[in-house]
C-alpha cells in the first residue's frame, strides 16, 4: 500500500509519477500541451523553481508536483488573478491534492480516518464531493457513506466549512482536505 502526502511529495518530487502528484488541473480538451506551459510559468512566478508536470491519460486534465506549500501556492495565484483575471488562458481548474494512494476504498479510508481530524475541526461542518474517472466500481452513495461513517462532524451540503474531495483516476485516488474557494476556477473568457 503506497500513501504520499502533500509534504512526502515535496520531499520525493524529483522521482514523481502518476501515482505522485499534489495539483491535479483541468483544461479543455486538446489544449493539454498549453495548459502544461501556462501552469510551469505560473509554477516558477509563484516561486517553485523545479515544478514536475504530466499529461494525464484522461483527456483535459495534467498533473503536478510543486513544492510550494498548499497556502502559499492558494495565495499567491489569487493574488495574480486578481491583479489579472485573464491570466490563465487554458487552465481551468487548479485542484490542490493532500494524499495520493491506490484507488482501493480500504486504504483511502484509513487516510481519511488517520488525517480528517488535523483539518476538519470540532463544530466545523463537511461534505464529500466525488469525481470518479475510469472507475464505475466504486458506487458513488456507498464509496461516500463509508467515508463519512466515522467522521462525527454535522453534514452541510449547501455550505460546509471543509470539503473531502475525492478525484479517483482509474487506479489512483487524490484526496483533498480544502476550505471552500481552495479550488481555483476559472470563469469561460
């Protein structure tokens, strides 16, 4: 069983692979191969000098491995947007990603049980959102049930304070511990 963190990525980011990645975006398809450049540039602005960037063999979305902390990465591109909201021309959607493992609903919830408590606080509230790719396996309304069973925060569906984001590609699983407006999305130009 292989589990990398936010921070063992930062550490190993120079042997990454498919299965190690800390930022998973999305781009219209066909437009991967700019998307990769804009996000390298964006990468080196926000101060990583060595950022690790893929394709994905799921049309429209890359992957990549920065060594920016989650925070500073989060502020730094809301801060280039808002001096300009047309910055991205090809990136749509920055995911940051907390755990990387096998896609096997035993071992994400033991990441989920071992890390939920260091970022969902005791009277915050959660949702789960799921977006599965290549994987109909795993039955969305029991795959989130099992992942909330433990959790004894209240559900708030319209307005959580933290979000557990799954994104299952095929065999792997990213999951994202985030605060609402921790995903950057950007608005059709």
């Amino acid at each position: 069983m292989y589990i990398a963190s936010w921070k063992e990525i930062k550490i190993k980011k120079k042997v990454a692979c498919v299965n190690n990645f800390n930022l998973l975006v999305s781009t219209s398809r066909f437009n991967e191969h700019n998307a990769k450049a804009e996000l390298w540039f964006t990468l080196l602005i926000c101060g990583d000098q060595f950022p690790i960037i893929s394709k994905l063999d799921f049309p429209g979305l890359i992957q990549a491995v920065t060594s920016l902390s989650k925070a500073k990465l989060l502020s730094e591109i809301k801060r280039i947007l808002k001096r300009d909201p047309t910055f991205f021309q090809y990136i749509l959607k920055i995911i940051p990603i907390d755990f990387t493992c096998e896609t096997n609903v035993n071992v994400i919830k033991t990441i989920v049980q071992n890390h939920y408590s260091d970022f969902i606080h005791e009277n915050e509230t959660f949702m789960i959102k799921l977006k599965r790719r290549s994987n109909e396996a795993i039955d969305r309304t029991t795959f989130i049930e099992k992942m909330a069973r433990d959790i004894d925060n209240e559900v708030d569906l319209t307005n959580p304070d933290k979000i557990l984001r799954f994104e299952i590609l095929d065999k792997v699983c990213g999951i994202a511990f985030l605060k609402p407006g921790d995903i950057i999305s950007i608005g059709l130009h």
